[in-house]
C-alpha cells in the first residue's frame, strides 16, 4: 500500500482509539533546539495500554517510529522524521509510596525532583534542571554535579517491541554508565515507567541543595538561547570537552545559525534559524580541531533521528 495511505489509515485507527494524533507536526515545536523538519505522524499515548496499542499497529505496517520524552538530547533532520514519532509527554503519572516514588516515562525529571522535596526525600535533588522526561533521563543515564540516575533508580519497566512484551527491568539489569543504559544497544525497548528508591530527609536541606544546583547552572549554562544541552561525551573522566573547545579558541565559532556557546562552550546554541546541517557541520569542525589538537576522538552525546531512522 502507499506510504501515505498507511500513515493515513493508522491516523484513523488511532484517532478511533481515542489516541491523540497530529500529522505533519513541526519537530522543531517539539525540541530544546527548535530544529527539525516535519514528522509524519506523532501520536502522544496516555497510558501503556494506548502505548501497546500504537506498537502493534506500527509494527504490523512496518512503519519506522521514534519515542521522543521532551526532546532536550536530540537533533532531527531539517526534512523531519518519515514515519511516527511517539511523545510520551501524555504517560506523566507521579505517585509516592514511602519512599519510593514511581513516574511515568513522560513525566518532567525537575518536577520529579520537587515532588521528592515535597515529600521530604533526598537522592533526585541533581534532577533539578535537567530540562528531560524521566523516560529521556533513564535512557541517557541522565546526570549532573556528582549525581545521575543510577544512583537512585530501582527498577524500570519497559515494552519490548521485539516481543511485544512488557518487562521490569532492575536497576542491575539495566547496564548503566555514563551517558548510557541497556537503551543504548536495544532500539526496540521502550521505556513506560521507572521507580527510584529515595532517603529521608529534610526539605529545606534537599530545597537548599536544589536551589544551588540550579544557580550553578543560570550561572554556567546559556539557558536563554535553544540547544540541546552538552553536546559531547567526555572521552574520559579527567578530559572536560569545554575547556578543550574553549582553549582551542572555538567559542563563539559560528556555522549558520549554530553556534558554540561563549558562555559554554560544550554547548552549541541556536542563534537564530539554524539547521541541522548547521549543527552537524559545526559538530564536525570541532571534532576535527580537537582531534588535531589533542589528537583525542570526541563522540556526541546528543541523538540524532531523521529520515526513516
Ligand atoms: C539546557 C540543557 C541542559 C541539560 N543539562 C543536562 C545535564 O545536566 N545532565 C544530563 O545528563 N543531560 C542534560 N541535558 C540533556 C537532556 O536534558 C538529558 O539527556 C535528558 O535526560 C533527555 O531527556 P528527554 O526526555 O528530553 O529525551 P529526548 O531528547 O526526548 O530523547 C533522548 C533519547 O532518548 C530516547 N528516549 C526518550 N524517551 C524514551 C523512552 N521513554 N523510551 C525509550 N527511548 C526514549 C530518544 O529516542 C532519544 O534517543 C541538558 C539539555 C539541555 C537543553
């Protein structure tokens, strides 16, 4: 059947469900670096059980997909995404169980970290600020100032679109290390929801620590312009890639509408009409400076997602 017929009819068969669905959505609407060409078909289930309804049908049409939490770690082709990309902004439920507190993917990981306050307990104070869904967070082993998700997480579980199955993982089984989880290698798992094991603690020790965290980052981080975060990995855990892209003097290098960041310069901001070729372009004139001067390989950090991948 034609392509555009087949997205047509699973838009209807969504749509019949009760499934929220949008076709030929902007992604640069739907990203921290306002970048990114149409999606085909973006569809923002409420629950797993719309989640799984959604997978069958892709998978029986064979049509590529992508899950996207709030789009801060990832950059989409300035064509846009041919096929359906999966928003589980929808699937945000928070609840708290003594200390345990379990959210879903979609859920914000900062608001997660004030609801822990609220509820007077310490281990996701790091969350604060980091701009992702708690689905994004797991999946990246999402971290900051001395924390990151696997110090907190308990268990995850996912839908295995390969078996079609849905599993809980424990934090054990989920391979975490810096900047990476048992996501990494398994494109068709697809995280539903995660709970993390907290301690008890005082709220305005655990508002305290939040409230630094996020001046250090106002202070450090060009929040007032649309990125995607650092850009790189650190190669290893004594090399810092900013202060590498900083002493190379590329601060303020600028291709197109991207630019490294001169307040920061791991990251590259959008200043205004940049392109993911842009992006990418830049992205490559750094690895080869910093390859040249430091004959060091620098590896992304963000995703990339674009035409049938
Ligand atoms: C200003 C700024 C500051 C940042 N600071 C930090 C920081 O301090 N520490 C840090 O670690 N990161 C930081 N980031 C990067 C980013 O916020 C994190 O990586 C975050 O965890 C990504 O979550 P997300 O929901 O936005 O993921 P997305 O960008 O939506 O997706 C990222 C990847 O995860 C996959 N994915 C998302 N949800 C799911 C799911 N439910 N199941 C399966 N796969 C999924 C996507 O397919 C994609 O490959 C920052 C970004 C910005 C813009």
């Amino acid at each position: 059947m034609d392509r555009d017929l087949v997205l047509l009819s699973l838009m209807r068969k969504f749509e019949e469900e009760g499934i929220e669905c949008a076709n030929a959505l902007p992604l640069s609407s739907k990203t921290s670096f306002k970048i990114g060409g149409p999606a085909d078909l973006a569809v923002f289930p409420k629950d797993e059980g719309e989640l799984e309804y959604i997978m069958a049908y892709l998978g029986d049409r064979e049509m590529p997909y992508i899950v996207i939490g709030n789009g801060s770690n990832i950059l989409f082709d300035d064509a846009g995404y041919r096929g359906c990309v999966i928003f589980t902004e929808r699937m945000n439920k928070v609840t708290v169980d003594g200390n345990r507190i379990t959210a879903g993917a979609g859920a914000s990981f900062t608001a997660l970290a004030v609801t822990a306050k609220n509820a007077s307990l310490t281990g996701l104070e790091f969350a604060y600020g980091i701009p992702g869904s708690v689905g994004g967070a797991v999946v990246m082993n999402a971290g900051a100032y001395g924390g990151e998700v696997a110090q907190a997480l308990e268990s995850c579980t996912l839908y295995d679109a390969e078996k079609c199955e849905v599993r809980i993982l424990t934090k054990d089984e989920m391979e975490l290390s810096y900047r990476h989880s048992i996501f990494s290698e398994n494109k068709k798992y697809i995280c539903i929801s995660a709970t993390f094991t907290l301690k008890e603690g005082k709220k305005d020790e655990i508002d305290a620590v939040m409230r630094d965290l996020m001046q250090r980052r106002i202070s450090k981080q060009p929040l007032e312009y649309p990125s995607a975060g650092s850009v790189f990995k650190r190669p290893a855990p004594d090399l810092f890639v900013g202060k590498m892209i900083e002493e190379s003097g590329l601060k303020g290098y600028t291709i197109g509408g991207a630019q490294v960041s001169e307040k920061h310069a791991g990251f590259i901001i959008n200043v205004g009409g940049a392109t993911a070729k842009d992006v990418l372009d830049l992205v490559g004139h750094i690895q080869g400076v910093i390859r040249q001067n430091y004959g060091v390989e620098i590896e992304c950090e963000i995703r990339r997602a674009g035409t049938g991948e």
